[in-house]
C-alpha cells in the first residue's frame, strides 16, 4: 500500500494549497499517465518495464503486467532520448516510445500483450520526442504514431490495423515532389480536449519551427491524406525553435511558449521575451493584436510545460508553477517547488511525478482562493 502525506504549499502570497503526496514503494518511477480505468486514475511505468495501476483516493496499487523496455539509442546533440509513456484515456492501451529516438511498442496493460512494434525512422530522431497520443474514434482507442519522419499514421491500438491507409510516391531528387508528399518533420503530438482536432510541433529545413493544426474527424473519416495537405491544415505559426512548450486553452486555440513576433525579412524571430501566444488552430488567418500574452516572471526559470483547464493558464518551469487568469490574463498563483508533470482533467487536478512520488494538486482550490 502507497502512504499518503496531506500537507500545505505554501504559494508566495502566503496563501497555504493542500498537496497529495503519494510515497511510492517500488523501483523508480520513469513516467505515467492519467486514466480513469478500474484499476485506478493513474498508469505508472517503472524502470523494470512494470506498469501499476494506482488509486489516488485510496493508496491502492497494482501491477498490471511486465515488458520488455525498447533500448534506448546513444546521446546526440539536442535533448538526451529517455522513455515516455502515454495512455488511452480508459486505461487498456499504452505506448512506450522513445523520444529523440525511434522505437516504441503499444501494450494492453491488462495482458502485457503486445499489439504493436512502432519505428518511426531514424532520419533525424533524435530531434522531436517520438510522435504519438492516443484519441477516441468511433467507440475504439486509436493510436496517431510518426511512421517515418514526415509521416504520421493512426491505428486500431486493440489490433494494430492501420485507418489511414494510403500511397505516397518517394521523393526523387530533380524530380517534382509527388502528390502529397509532406516535406515535414513531424514533432510532439496534443489532441484537443474534445479530440477532434491535433496540433503537432514540428519543423521544416532551414531549419524552422512550423507547427500545425487539422481536423482528426476529416482526417480518420473522409480523407487519409489530410494530415499532409488537407483543407483543414492550419500553419500555426513560424518559430525560431519546436519543442516549444505548449497547450489547447479551448478547443479552437492553443496557447504557445514565448512572446516573438516572426520578422520575414529577417527571417527569424524578434522580441522574444516570457509570456504566451493564444493562438486560432482552427482557421488560418493573420496573427491578431491581443495574440501576443507577455508574463512577469523570472526569465532565469525554465518553463518546461503548459497546462490549461479551460478558466486558467498554467505555466510548470523548473523552479515550481505560475497560474494565470484567461480572461483577465492576471497572474493569480506562484507556487515554488511544484512542478506538474500532467494535468488530469477528470479528476480536476495538476500531477507532479518524481522516482519516489506522486503528488497531486486538486485545482477546486485554486478557485477558493
């Protein structure tokens, strides 16, 4: 049984937050996900390959099954690759991939049995986390995965069968780029709240961050190759860098990491400072006045993620957390220390996860405050 801790955090106003903290009694965490399956509302993966199940209410802990882990490739220049994992949202399937690399599996946690083996090339791997996130599509869990670097296909997670079956030519060089052929490197996956929509940070040669939006209902429903260039492919915006932190605020906008505007003529960004961009993912339309969202904050802290519940903006750096109104764009929260891992939004809350911990943050109190 994991021991539970109720204890104060004391945010920088002086205003005390209750945390949940889980101590957990088993080898070292590596990640985990949220669910709301059976066995509990969070999947752990730890370092022997294991995957638990965890209660957060009652302590309670299961070990669901055992794999065997993909081998992690040598360092190279940009992030060090380490093991992700990522979870349908009723708990049976689960992918552990390799970001910076190019190898994953998909499991169905109950069994250990594994459904399907990912590869999604190694042409320039080591650059994005491995592309992957399940959705819920026609009443069956659905894996989007990178099947090469400028590819991205979505399967049945139960049997591995492909729904985006389709052909596209090799680029040959001197030749014309064939139809729908995507020179595009596909980078870290998020789905809309509601799944309909997918927002992919990736980049094209210059290099250059572009990343993109696009229906998932016209994508998986009508149009195998919409994912390339289909009619609801939005450019997002043009960066400097990926593997930006970034979040669905709504289900037609997402919220960016940093403030720069893109300057044509120089081709690269300018008047980079902290803050957001709250930008349309659904239409493709000219930056608007209020997009840019400068923030106070210590530009010595690095932001690692951003979280949204729909009324609130939360901003999870390495020295702890910032909370910002959406609509009024004041900053309504600084708690240092805490640095959410995952928002779970069934159960209303930030989680934080360590080797040896899992904490939980309930937001209800956020809205006491």
């Amino acid at each position: 049984m994991i021991t539970i801790n109720e204890r104060l955090l004391q945010a920088t106003n002086g205003q005390p937050y209750p945390l949940r903290t889980l101590s957990w009694p088993a080898l070292p965490i590596m990640d985990a996900c949220p669910v709301q399956a059976p066995y509990g509302h969070v999947l752990v993966l730890t370092t022997d390959g294991a995957l638990h199940g965890v209660d957060l209410d009652s302590g309670a802990s299961v070990e669901l099954c055992r794999v065997e882990l993909p081998e992690l490739p040598p360092d190279r220049e940009r992030l060090p690759p380490s093991l992700r994992l990522h979870a349908s949202s009723d708990g049976i399937h689960a992918a552990i991939v390799v970001d910076q690399g190019q190898h994953g599996i998909v499991v169905e946690t109950q069994s250990g049995a594994i459904t399907m083996r990912l590869d999604g090339g190694d042409y320039h791997a080591e650059q994005v986390p491995f592309s992957a996130c399940f959705l819920r599509h026609e009443g069956r869990n659905v894996l989007v995965h990178r099947t090469d670097w400028n590819r991205l296909d979505a399967a049945d997670a139960a049997t591995g069968k492909s729904l985006t079956e389709r052909t596209i030519a090799a680029y040959e060089s001197g030749k014309d780029l064939p139809e729908h052929y995507h020179d595009y490197f596909h980078g870290q996956l998020r789905p809309s709240p509601d799944g309909s929509r997918l927002f992919d940070d990736g980049w094209v040669w210059q290099p250059v961050s572009i990343p993109l939006a696009w229906s998932v209902t016209d994508w998986l429903g009508s149009n195998p190759w919409e994912s390339e260039a289909g009619a609801s492919v939005v450019r997002v915006a043009m960066r400097d860098d990926w593997n930006t932190p970034a979040c669905w605020v709504s289900e037609r906008h997402v919220a960016l990491w940093g403030t720069a505007d893109w300057d044509e003529e120089e081709f690269e960004e300018s008047g980079k400072g902290p803050g957001v961009r709250i930008l349309d993912a659904t239409v493709q339309a000219a930056l608007s006045a209020d997009a840019r969202w400068p923030m106070d904050m210590d530009e010595k802290s690095r932001v690692l993620d951003l979280f949204s519940d729909g009324k609130r903006l939360y901003a999870a750096a390495d020295t702890g957390m910032t909370v910002w109104d959406l609509a009024t764009r004041a900053q309504i929260g600084d708690l240092p220390g805490f640095t959410p891992r995952f928002h779970d939004a069934a159960r209303a809350a930030l989680v934080a996860i360590g080797p040896q911990t899992i904490i939980e943050f309930p937001l209800a109190w956020l809205a006491q405050a």
